[in-house]
C-alpha cells in the first residue's frame, strides 16, 4: 500500500452469489479497480464447491486491471498440479502479470466428501506440500520434472511455455496449525493466519517464515462513525449464527474452530467477531477510529507480520479507510522504533 514499503495489502473477490450473471462479473471488476487504485499488491480469489471457477475469475481480473495480482486459491482435488502451472505461466505469457497462489487443504468435510476425497486433516497438507513442490519444480524450469511420491507422480514433466523468473508466484499457506505452519515452512510460503487480538501474542511470528494475517477492517475518523458502519453492514442474524453452527459441525479446520472459542468480545472493542459468528465472512474484524485501529494493526506489524488481506470491500471508499487505517499503524510503528 501507499506509504508503506514493507507492507504487502490484498484486499478479496466477492464470493459468487447462488445464481451468478452479469451483475456479477461487474461487481468483480468493479471491486478489482477499486483494490489497484487504492494500491493493493492483489485481490484473493476464493475457491470451494459453491464458487465459480477461480482461474476464470483471474483471468477477469488480469483482463480489467493494469497491475493488480490475483491471489488464487488452489485446492489440490480440483486440478493436477501441471494445470496450475500451466495456468500460472499462461497468465505471465500473454498478461505479463505474476498470480499469487493461496494453498488451502479444504476445511469444509462434506465438500471433500462429494468429490470422494477422505483425507485427514494433516495429510492433507502433506498432500498439498507434495502438490505445490511439484507445480514450484515445473514454473522454475529448471529441467524435466521426475516425482514419485505419496500422493503424486510425473515423469521427465516440462512445462512449455516457460514462466519468467520475476513473475513466479507467491505462495501462501495457511498457518494457523501445525500442519500447515510446517508445509509453509518446508516450501518457505508465506504463512498466513487468521488472528487473534493483538493482546493474545508474545514474542515474534515465526522467525524463519515470512508471516500475514487475514483480517476485516472498518475503520473512520471517529471511532463512533466506524461502529455505525460495522453493525449497519453486519447486523446480529439468528439464521445466520445458527448456519455457523452447523458449519461447525462439518468442519475440521483449525483456524475455523480457533476462531469459533474465542469468547464473544464485551464491549466495542476494535477486535470483533460477531461478522463470523454470524456466519457473514470467514475473518475477524477490527473496527474504530484510524488511531484505534492503527494501533491494533501496529501491534500485528510489531510482532512480525507483514502481509494483511483484508475482507470484501462493500464500498470503493472502504478501501480509503483501510489505507488511512494502515497509514496512521505505520507512523505508530515508525515513532516506536524512532531512538
């Protein structure tokens, strides 16, 4: 983002609606030209059994913006891992344009159960580090691929045409268990987690990992303005907290769960929850003034954390307010390490 070199800020696709059409390939566009003009490196593309098809919607978005990077998600049942590559370096050939992969082993049992996968929870990352070396070997070209592993198999494997070397993706691995704290680190992606307050850390993010966290953000001038905001656009649902339940119930993510126990914050504090428990996005919130919200984001940027993908924006101006947010967390950090 603007003003903050080290910082890396992606902001996310709107999930599909059930019955996508044209308005809805407007709203990608829309909220991609949004994300690049507010200086966002990318835009997460989700990817599960209920979305369209994630390298289309990259593909959109390569089409209608002149720089912004799709961060897709790649799910190892979907597609062999010399498809991902071959999409990968077709972007690179004919765009120019370098795509940031979101590695996710799936969460959601009754999802890998429709396609008859029953893998457990921590092979599945052992899969899925399996799967991402494979496409990795292929994009970096550095000869005819031969794996014979657990999970896969290829045999003197080129991948033709080649990606340049300063458009190979970034990697991202969900770090919020073990599982996928080591396959992030064995492939040295970036592991990304979904957080706790900021009050709940000690000590640094993996000193041997880049780190990032994936974090909603409603944030004013005024505290007062910014709380408005947040409970006019998620409301309490009943329907909804009682289908979290029920997802809860399917699931065997680690993040899902970890998020699930916290209790409910009291009081109007910047970290807020009730978007997930209201099963109206996948992500914690922090809402308040730019100086209250740029404090808690300090603090995630003090212990370690680099990389923030943000939520949805409702809005083009939301993006504004996340810039000003993180503007104000970076003069905070700056001040701090002043002597």
């Amino acid at each position: 983002m603007n003003g903050a070199t080290d910082i890396e800020l992606f902001s996310t696709c709107p999930p599909a609606p059930a019955l996508a059409d044209g308005g809805y390939l407007k709203q990608v566009i829309e909220v991609a030209r949004w994300s690049e003009r507010a200086g966002c490196r990318g835009i997460l593309v989700y990817s599960d059994n209920s979305q369209l098809d994630p390298w289309l919607i990259a593909h959109l978005i390569v089409e209608h913006t002149a720089s912004l990077c799709p961060l897709v998600a790649v799910q190892p049942v979907y597609m062999h891992p010399y498809t991902v590559a071959k999409a990968i370096a077709s972007i690179a050939s004919l765009h120019g344009r370098r795509v940031y992969l979101n590695m996710v082993a799936g969460g959601f049992k009754n999802d890998l159960a429709a396609l008859g996968d029953d893998t457990a929870h921590d092979r599945r990352y052992a899969r899925l580090t399996e799967y991402t070396a494979i496409i990795l070997q292929l994009l970096r070209g550095d000869g005819p691929v031969s794996h014979a592993g657990e999970f896969y198999k290829v045999e003197n494997l080129r991948l033709s045409p080649a990606c340049p070397a300063e458009l190979l993706p970034g990697v991202f691995m969900s770090g919020s268990s073990e599982a996928g704290m080591a396959a992030a680190r064995e492939l040295g992606a970036t592991a990304i987690e979904y957080p706790k307050p900021v009050l709940d850390y000690t000590g640094q993010a993996d000193g041997g990992l880049e780190s990032g966290i994936r974090i909603g953000i409603i944030s004013r001038e005024q505290s007062e303005a910014a709380w408005e905001a947040a409970h006019t656009r998620f409301p309490e649902d009943r329907k909804g907290q009682i289908t979290h339940q029920l997802a809860m119930r399917v699931s065997d993510s680690v993040w899902h769960k970890q998020l699930s126990g916290l209790a409910a914050q009291k009081g109007e504090t910047p970290y807020w929850l009730v978007p997930f428990e209201n099963y109206k996005t996948m992500c914690p919130y922090l809402v308040g003034s730019y100086r209250e919200v740029g404090e808690e984001l300090a603090g995630y940027i003090a212990h370690g954390y680099r990389t923030f993908i943000t939520d949805v924006p409702e809005v083009a101006e939301e993006l504004d307010h996340i810039g000003q947010a993180f503007h104000n967390a970076i003069e905070q950090v700056n001040v701090a390490a002043s002597p």
